[in-house]
C-alpha cells in the first residue's frame, strides 16, 4: 500500500493541470453559447431573403463561417447572382487559410482528426488554441469551441430558419435591414486596431462608390478585396534612431 506522504505531492502536481483544463473548457463552452446563438439570426434572415431552410441549414453544415455565410445571403438578398455571393464569401473566408497554417504546426493532427479539424477552423476555435501554453490543451481548447459552436451553429440555424419562414416577407418587419446590420455586428468587435479601422473605412468608402454603378455583389467583393490586401502586407514598423 502506498504511504499517504508519498501519495499527497502526486495529487499536489495534477491539481493544476486539471483545474487548467476546467478553465478552458468552461470559457470553450462559454464561447460557444454566445456564438452558436447566433445562428438563430442566419437561420431566420437567410430564408426571409429567398433561401429555403434546406439551403439555409446546408450553408451552415458545409462554409460553416458566420461572416462568410451572411456575405452570402447579402450580395443575394440585394438582387446579386449566387456566384457573387460565393465569390464574396469565399474572400472573406480567406482569414481562416491563414489560421490553419498557424494551427497546423501547433495542434499537429493526423489523419482524420485532420480533416475534422479543418473544418472546425474560426475565429473562435482559434483564439481559444491559442490562449494556452501546453499544445495537448490547446488542441482540447481548439476541439471543445470548434465542435460545441459547430453543433449549436446549426441547431440555432435549423431553429431560426423554421421561426423565419413562418414571419414571411422581411419588409413587412424591416428585416431586409437585417443582413448589414448582423455583418457588421460580426465586424465591429474585431476592429481594434488603427490598421483595421482604416482598412474597414476604405473598404466601405469604395463600397458605397461602387454600388451606383455596379451590379450587386461586386461592391462587396471590392471591398472584401481591400482586406485582403491589406492582409497580405505587413505591417510596416518605424525606423530605430541610432
């Protein structure tokens, strides 16, 4: 029988670690009821704007990106073809290409933990990876925000597109106002720099030029454009005085 003083460091040890990964799964589920709530309104706006709730439930399935799928059903709902939409979308989904080459070398999947993993690839899943220092906990952060918002994202998609359908046409309660406004919903909080909020106002200053004189869709994919861009070069850092 082991003597309780060699027994007690053990548990001393381990007392951390596992209050660590209760810590992070708590704000994992946290993170993923304020988000998978969302859905409810990508669900409901999505079949006010013409989608039926079979397509509004496969978007949420198949992109499975919050700002990608309202992109989608905005260029759509203004009278866009749906492959400016897709175009659209798939721009601004970009941002997660660049997240999974950070992910890859830090969580290390193989196989078919792989392939589910690069599809539970957002904002969310990313920033809760990356919060802890020990990669075997950054990949439980990564899988608990992934998949609980991944299984709430569509719930709520399901439960709004059924609610949405049943409300009619979307003027009759302004909800054709809905699509920007959720957008820039998802947008605002993430504008928290300098660079950023240039960017999201050059973005817009060539939106609204372009819509007088373009059909609809392209403003967008012009302004998405602009991010990328931006994206793509590095920010640039003054110069040391010697």
């Amino acid at each position: 029988m082991t003597p309780p003083d060699e027994a007690a460091p053990r548990r001393t040890e381990d007392e951390p670690a596992q209050a660590e990964r209760r810590a992070i799964l708590a704000d994992s589920f946290g993170v993923a009821i304020a988000t998978g709530a969302y859905g409810v309104s990508f669900g409901a706006i999505a079949v006010t704007t013409g989608l039926s709730v079979l397509q509004a439930c496969a978007l949420s399935l198949l992109v499975f990106t919050g700002a990608s799928q309202f992109a989608f059903v905005g260029v759509v709902a203004g009278g866009g073809a749906p492959i400016s939409g897709a175009a659209t979308a798939l721009m601004l989904g970009t941002r997660n290409t660049l997240y999974g080459l950070k992910l890859a070398s830090l969580l290390q999947l193989r196989g078919a933990r792989r392939i589910a993993g690069a599809h539970l690839v957002i904002d969310e899943s990313t920033a809760m990876a990356l919060k802890p220092k020990d990669p075997a906990n950054a990949r439980i952060g990564f899988f608990a925000t992934g998949a609980s918002i991944f299984v709430l994202w569509n719930l709520a998609t399901l439960i709004g597109a059924l609610g949405g359908r049943a409300l009619g046409d979307p003027e009759t309660y302004g909800l054709d106002a809905a699509v920007p406004a959720a957008f820039l919903a998802l947008l605002w909080p993430r504008l928290t720099t300098l660079r950023t909020r240039l960017t999201a106002l050059c973005a817009a200053g060539l939106a609204l030029c372009l819509v007088p004189i373009t059909q609809p869709g392209l403003p967008i994919i012009a302004a998405a454009s602009v991010a990328v861009i931006v994206a793509l070069r590095p920010p640039t850092t003054p110069a040391r005085s010697s």
